[in-house]
C-alpha cells in the first residue's frame, strides 16, 4: 500500500512539473525554456535552502538557461556546416 501511495504522490509531482512546464510563454531565442528538470532544481533550491536567496536562484538559473541557449545554437551550427 506504501508504495502505491509513492508512486501516486510522484506521479502526481510530474504532472505538476509537465503543467508548469507547458504553460510558460515561449521562450527567446537567447534562453532554452524551462525543463521538468529545471523547475525541480529551482523548487528544491527555493523551498529547501535557506542559503541563497530568491533572487540568487533565480539569477544562476537564468544564466545557465542562457549558457545552454548559446551551447545548442553552437552545437546546431556545427552540425549544419558544409
């Protein structure tokens, strides 16, 4: 019966993420969205810590979201190269 109710709570916790997730406003070009991943990250950061502050979380996040924009945008014009 625990595990039922595990498995139901963390399915649960995915279908909150992939809702988050899919209801942002589309993206820049100069940031990757939002991953299922990166929500988890952020939460956990935020409610978890009390090291950093909101603010912080939020700055790192938004620059690793841009490093990986630049990252893929570099990696796909790689790819495409004659």
């Amino acid at each position: 019966m625990a595990w039922h109710r595990h498995v139901t709570l963390a399915m649960l916790a995915l279908a909150l993420l992939a809702a988050i997730a899919a209801a942002q406003p589309t993206s820049t070009t100069d940031r990757i969205p939002l991953t299922l991943p990166e929500i988890r990250q952020l939460l956990a950061a935020i409610v978890l810590t009390t090291t950093h502050t909101i603010t912080a979380v939020l700055r790192w996040s938004d620059w690793r979201r841009r490093h990986q924009a630049g990252a893929r945008h570099c990696h796909y014009q790689r790819r495409f190269e004659p």
